[in-house]
C-alpha cells in the first residue's frame, strides 16, 4: 500500500470515528437510565457503555449540585479556555444538557462593538457574572485578552500588561464577594488539532465551526502557545488557579472535567418535599373546539 493509500486509509477510519462520536452526541440527548447499553468502540479508550453510564451517574450530580446551589443562593462562575477545537463547547454542552438553563447559564459572547470597545476591559464580562442561585459557564472570557487579543494584536502591549497585572486582584474580588470561581484549560496537541481542523474542513455539517481567526490561530499555533504558558504563569493565583484538562481525547476530556468541576463545590443532596400531581378540574360546560387541519404540520414520518 502506497503512502497516499495509507493516509487515505486512516482519514476514512478517522471520518467514520467522527461520524460515531456525532451519533454519540445525539444519542446522550435521548438516551435514559433503562437504555444505557451501547455496544462499539467508538473513537474513545473509553468503552462507549462506560461513557454513557458514567455520564449519566456525574450528570446526576450535576443536578444535585444545582439544586444544593439554588437552595443556598451560591455563586459560581466556571471559566473555559484553550485552542480553538480543543472541546470545550462540548464538555459545556454535557454539563449544561440537563440542567435550568435559569440556574446554569453559558455565556459565549460576541466580539466587542464600538461601544464595548471603549469601556472598561472588563466591564461586559462582570455583567455575566452569577447572582446568588446561578451558575454560569464561559465560553472564552475575559482571557480573551491573553490569547486571541494579544497574538493577533487586537490589544496594545500596554493593555496586555495591564490585563496580567490587574487580573489576579479582579479575580480575588470576585472569591472574596463569595462567588466560587473555577477555570479551565483545555489542551489538546498539535496533530490532534490539525486532525479535527481538517475532519471540520470535510465534514459540510461542521464547516460553520471553522472561522478564518481558526485559520489563522492554526498558522500561529507557537505564538498561541507562547501567549498560553505566559498566561498560565502570570494568572495561576491560589484563590484561583488553573486546571488544565487532557482533551486529546474528548470522552475522557468531559468525564474528567465534569467529575473534577464536581470536587471543587462542598454540595451536599437537597430534600425535597414529595410531589403530589393534583387532579385535574373538569368543566362540564367546557367544549374544546376544533383545530382546522391546514395548521397541523404534514405528519411526514
């Protein structure tokens, strides 16, 4: 087999292990408690029905952790950072999936407009930031100024600098007004970028997620690099430090960050009162009138 085979060869296999971990994604939307068995191997050194069981046991905590933050009014902020494709919106997604999005609230926000860019950096973020009973999720944050901002010179070297230097005391404030702050980095290697670029690149369903800053971050990957061991080494303070996840692989990469995230609350299981459905009221008098068939949807499947 020639070369060009063999690499044909290993983006075939690699494509169809894509198309598995989708099916994977859509699957852990419908499955429950009485379907948790899944045979194959998937593209994980985790067993598909390990992930799923295991899923679903920290998504359960997950929920208890909410309930025990909604009963005790407490804040909680979890930051999400790392190279673009390195997982983080799909381990967001898994921590999210079945919680109140009014109680847990991911906050992905957009480029800054004129206005926002004459404000205060940190001025939109802090908007974002819990009130007592919510959890919030960042999809980026205000680290966008130690990475993007700064490698592709959207910022000053003086606003960087500021940035370094303020962004340790501004992150105590926040501990200190009793919000518990927790941050991410999601790392992945150089190949496994480059593979997930190129299956994004293929695949029509998941083009949208290439950007040209993508493109470029790609080009500047040593810069990136650079940009993240400064803000690793600069912003890494014992009331807030940064926990860096191994996401080359991404079910081991959720797992992990769900179950550690888990770790860093004191939760405890709330009590709730039993839940009775009352009956319901009938009216005698009432007559339900007719839907006119033209506003149903055409009944296709």
């Amino acid at each position: 087999m020639t070369s060009k085979h063999k690499e044909m060869a290993e983006w075939y296999k690699r494509a169809q292990e894509e198309i598995l971990d989708s099916m994977d994604e859509e699957l852990e939307m419908e499955m429950d408690d009485g379907r948790l068995s899944v045979d194959g191997d998937g593209n994980s050194t985790v067993p598909r029905n390990v992930y799923f069981k295991e899923l679903f046991r920290l998504q359960s905590e997950l929920v208890k952790l909410q309930d025990w933050v909604v009963a005790n009014k407490v804040k909680v902020a979890v930051l999400f950072e790392g190279r673009d494709s390195a997982g983080k919106g799909g381990a967001i997604k898994r921590i999210s999936q079945r919680l109140n999005p009014r109680v847990c609230k991911v906050v992905a926000l957009p480029a800054p407009n004129e206005r926002e860019r004459t404000q205060w950096y940190f001025q939109r973020y802090i908007s974002q930031l819990p009130a007592g009973g919510e959890i919030v999720l960042f999809d980026r944050s205000w680290y966008n100024r130690a990475g993007v901002e700064k490698v592709m010179g959207f910022c000053t070297k003086k606003e960087y600098e500021e940035f370094l230097r303020t962004v340790p005391d501004l992150e105590r404030m926040m501990i200190s007004s009793g919000i518990i702050l927790i941050k991410y980095w999601f790392s992945i290697s150089d190949d496994e970028q480059y593979n997930r670029f190129m299956m994004r690149i293929h695949d029509p369903l998941k083009q949208w997620k290439l950007s040209p800053m993508d493109l470029e971050a790609r080009r500047l990957w040593e810069a990136y690099t650079k940009a993240k061991e400064t803000m690793l080494e600069r912003t890494h303070i014992p009331e807030a430090p940064w926990w860096v996840v191994a996401a080359n692989d991404k079910k081991k990469a959720r797992l992990n960050c769900i179950s550690h995230l888990l770790t860093q609350i004191p939760y405890h299981e709330i009590s709730h009162p039993e839940i009775t459905l009352p009956a319901r009221v009938h009216n005698p008098d009432y007559l339900r009138g007719p839907v006119p068939p033209e506003m149903y949807v055409p009944d296709l499947y």
